[in-house]
C-alpha cells in the first residue's frame, strides 16, 4: 500500500525526511512540464522524469533516499510510486491529487490545466 500525502501536508512528510533531502518525482511529459511546474526547495531535490521513461532509468534515483511521486491529478504518480516500492525503494509516497492540487492548496501560482 502506498501511502498518499496532499500537498497541504507535503511540508510535514519533507520534515520527516529531513535528513536525507527527499525527491519530489516529477513522472508528467515534457509538454506538461512546459504548461505547470512546481520549484524545486531547500527541503527537497526536484527530478523530472516521464512515467515512461522510469524503468529504463532507474538507476538515477537512489532507493535509500525518500520519493515523493507527482503527476497531473494522482493516478500515473500511484504507479510509479508502486513501482519504485516493488523495486527496493524504502520510503515512498503519492502526491495525492497531483499538480492540480498543488496549485490549489500549496502554490496557486502554478498554473492549472
């Protein structure tokens, strides 16, 4: 079971992963990057890389360091987020609601699409 965290608590699940600068996985084309995208912060590392392409580079991701998985509204980040778990990654979750939560509850000045 992957847990799911809304971006309005993002903050409290960053702090408890702290010490180990956690990874918000972004996992949305190219194309949505152009039309919304979040910052990167000092208490995460942001990684942009497409749903499709996660298999084949998945040694680009350290299985010991916390992911957080994004998307437009939740449903390709929960796959990832699945895979990476049933590929020894330790701590990973759903950014439940995706980008489009984001912007509402986090950062309206990402735009919604």
């Amino acid at each position: 079971m992957i847990d799911q965290v809304r971006p309005a608590s993002l903050q409290d699940w960053l702090q408890a992963h702290q010490d180990a600068q956690p990874v918000v996985l972004d996992v949305r084309e190219p194309w949505e990057l152009q039309t919304a995208s979040i910052k990167p912060a000092a208490d995460f590392r942001l990684v942009s890389i497409p749903m499709g392409e996660i298999p084949a580079r998945l040694a680009e991701l350290d299985p010991a360091t916390p992911v957080a998985c994004l998307c437009h509204h939740g449903a390709r980040s929960q796959r990832v987020a699945a895979f990476l778990a049933a590929n020894g990654f330790d701590s990973v979750v759903n950014i439940a609601g995706g980008i489009h939560a984001w912007a509402l509850e986090r950062d309206p000045e990402v735009p919604v699409y």
